[in-house]
C-alpha cells in the first residue's frame, strides 16, 4: 500500500528536482568563465559585481512577481512559462558582445529564473502532506546542487573545446527537454485522473484549514481551495511572513556568495583555473547535496519519535545554523593546505542546503495552500535583495583589498559575515515566529 501511495508524488518530487538542477546549472555558468571573460571584456571586480547584481535585482523582482503570478495561474502553467522564459535568456547570453550586453542578459535570466522556487514549493505543498514536506523540500533542493556540481564538470570543457558561448547555448537547452516531461506528466492531485483514492486521502490528511474536500457521485475525493487572493499588505501584518522573509535576507546571500565567488577564491589562494576548478568546486556542492536531503530527513525523523512538528523544524534549523560556523576558519586553516578549505566550506554550504529545506518548509506550516508561492516570492525577494548587496559589497571589498596587495583580508572578512548569519537569523525568526503558528484568514 505505501508503494502505491507513493508511486505519483516521488515522480512529482524528480519534476522540480531536474528543475533546480537545470535551475543552478544555468546561473552557475557566468562564474566559471569568469576569468576568460573579464580578460575579454576587461572586467574589475566591481564590474563583476554589477553583472551579478543586475541578476539578483531581476531576481527579487520577479520573485515577487512569480509567486503571485504562480498562485494566480496555477503550479502547471507558472512553472512551464518560468522555465520556457530563462532558457530563451540562458541561451541568449552567447549573442552577447559588451558588458551592457551582459548586464541585459543577466537581467533576463534572473527575472525569469525566479519562478523556480516559488512553483516548487507550491508544488511540494499540493503533492505532500506537512510531515513529508522538509524531506521532500530537501530532495528537490538538492538539486541546486546537482546543478553547481554539474557546472564545473562540463563547463570549462566545453568552452575549452568549443568556445564560452556554447557553454551557455548547451545548458540552456537542457530546460526545453524538460519541459516536454513537465507538460506530459504534471498535474495536481485533484485533476489527476491516475491518482488512486488511498494516494488523495493521503496527501490531504493534514488539513489547510481552508480547503473543503468533496466527494464527486462516481466516489472520487477532491478539493476545493477559497479562490479569494491574499494581498501582499496584509501578509505583511503577520510576524509569521516577517520571520520568513528576514531569515532569507540574511541567509540567501550567503550562498549567492559561495556561487558567485568560490572560484575566484580558489584562483585567488591557489592560483587554479578553467579544469583544474572541477574536482574542488565539485566536492564542495556534492557535500551540499547530502547536506540538503539530509537537512530535509532529520525533522521527519523527529516528527516520527512524536515531536512537534514545530519543534523538530525550529531544532533542526539551530543545529545547521552552527554547523555553519567553522566556515570562519576556512581562510586559516586552507593556508595549510587547500583542501582544508574546500572541506570547511562544504560543511558550510552543506549546512546552508539542510537549513534551506527547512526554511522554505516553514511557508508550508504557517500558510494556507492558496498563499504558498506568494510568501516563497515575497522570502525571495528579500533574499536577493541581501545578495545584491553582499555583491556590491564584496566587489568594493575586494577591489580595495587587491588594491592594498592583500585579497587575503577581504575573504577573512567575508568569511566572518557567513559563519555568524545564520544564528542571527534563527534568533529573529524565533522571537518572530516562536511557535510557526499557523496562519487561517477568514
């Protein structure tokens, strides 16, 4: 029975877990060819910063725009028109000739690739009932890591081989195949015509405290969700949505910052570039890959010795934050050898991924079905806003320290930022959200 209850939502959980992984594949590519394209174009560190902001800042604005555009037309529709819309801006950056040109570009990609998150985790809320929820966040999650694991391995080969603008053209071309899957298989419960009864009931067995399940006269359960939207100023009034949104600002930069410049620290400190980058920036995401199914297993293993829901969420979240920390010694313990660090910051974003299977699932137990993607957007938004500004701060930070003839500085500060973030966060969430109670508008 329980193989037959599972059968359609694991197919659904390998959906959006290709997704994020052609997701993290295509905005990962800019930062392998960094070092060929800021030869080419003549870029300074700021000037690469400013193409990573132009991303961020498109992102947090359509992170806001897809969650709502999302709740609005459904997880089947947002979803394909997302991912159609960053593969066109994926395979568009090898027409690029300037540095506006990418700037343009990045623009495209990051409004457009901010409709992942939000459809995802709408998704995972209509597929799975709440005590499976962090598990299966933290499988489709992992594929973030999938993609920054794949990156470097094929990367810097096929622009080796066949020149930088292919490296774009090949990945972005990954989402068009996807889709295709995404357009045959996917469908939510209540419109599934091969879903069972048993496999319904389940999904549904925690109630979202506004939905109505009804029975059709052929016997058939299905849902009915209040159509009525939420507007964004009232989910701002709750102390609930203030803890989600703040523990992303503080935390989602953190991994923008491991994206964007751990090859450039790698090159800095050790001086390897182009295929020699593959193994060290592999190991460190697939670190992050167990760190992110791992993170989503550990809450339901509490939950199933009779822990609270919210209990098991808020303890597992403490336990990543302080995995985290000895990232501050990365920079000190790598001058002694470089797989010390690599090692250190694979705990860290091993750490990052487990805490942000658990955050995104804190969305799930404190809002309604209907608000789902609408918070996830909102949380993302702030997110992208802390890494737009970590990037600006980071390029001015480095661009000082290189200056002076001492990088190393700049890394020993930045270092700092990411181990202490994630304790500060859980700290306000906590006082904001002290019980993840949940949230029933009338």
């Amino acid at each position: 029975m329980q193989k037959t209850i599972g059968k359609y939502r694991w197919t659904i959980c390998s959906l959006i877990f290709f997704a994020t992984t052609i997701n993290y594949l295509d905005r990962a590519v800019i930062s392998l060819l960094k070092s060929d394209l800021e030869v080419r174009f003549h870029w300074t560190e700021s000037d690469y910063s400013d193409i990573v902001i132009a991303f961020q800042l498109s992102y947090a604005i359509g992170m806001l725009l897809a969650g709502r555009f999302i709740d609005k037309v459904g997880t089947k529709v947002g979803y394909a028109v997302s991912l159609l819309l960053w593969s066109i801006a994926s395979i568009g950056h090898a027409a690029v000739r300037s540095t506006l040109g990418f700037l343009i570009a990045r623009s495209a990609l990051g409004i457009s690739e901010a409709g992942n998150f939000p459809a995802a985790i709408k998704t995972t809320a209509e597929w799975f009932p709440q005590k499976e929820r962090s598990f299966a966040t933290g499988i489709f999650n992992s594929g973030s890591n999938v993609g920054a694991i794949l990156a470097p391995l094929t990367v810097p080969f096929i622009a080796a081989q066949w020149g930088w603008q292919w490296a774009f053209i090949i990945t972005g071309s990954f989402g068009l195949i996807w889709l295709m899957f995404w357009i045959i298989l996917y469908e939510i419960p209540s419109r599934h015509k091969k879903l069972s009864k048993a496999e319904f009931e389940y999904i549904h067995s925690d109630k979202d405290g506004e939905q109505t399940q009804v029975q059709s006269s052929e016997g058939e359960s299905s849902v009915i969700q209040p159509k009525e939207r939420v507007p964004w100023l009232k989910l701002l009034k709750y102390n609930q949505t203030w803890a989600f949104v703040l523990g992303k600002f503080l935390t989602d930069p953190i991994w923008w910052f491991y994206l964007f410049w751990l090859p450039s620290f790698l090159k800095a400190q050790y001086g390897i570039d182009g295929t020699a980058m593959a193994l060290p920036v592999a190991l460190v995401y697939t670190m992050s890959t167990v760190g992110s199914v791992w993170g989503g297993w550990l809450p339901m293993f509490f939950v199933k010795r009779n822990w609270a829901v919210p209990r098991a969420r808020k303890v597992s979240m403490l336990i990543y934050a302080f995995l985290v920390v000895p990232v501050v010694f990365a920079q000190y313990l790598g001058s002694l050898n470089m797989w010390l660090a690599v090692l250190i910051i694979g705990l860290a974003t091993s750490a990052h991924q487990a805490w942000s299977a658990n955050i995104f699932t804190t969305v799930s137990d404190m809002f309604p079905k209907r608000t789902v993607a609408s918070v996830t957007g909102m949380g993302g938004m702030f997110g992208a806003i802390g890494g737009i500004l970590i990037a600006f701060f980071a390029g001015k930070l480095f661009d000082h320290y290189k200056a002076l003839g001492d990088i190393d500085t700049g890394y020993y500060i930045m270092f700092i930022i990411c181990g202490s973030a994630y304790l500060i966060a859980w700290v306000l969430m906590h006082f904001l959200a002290p019980k993840l109670k949940r949230i029933h508008f009338n």
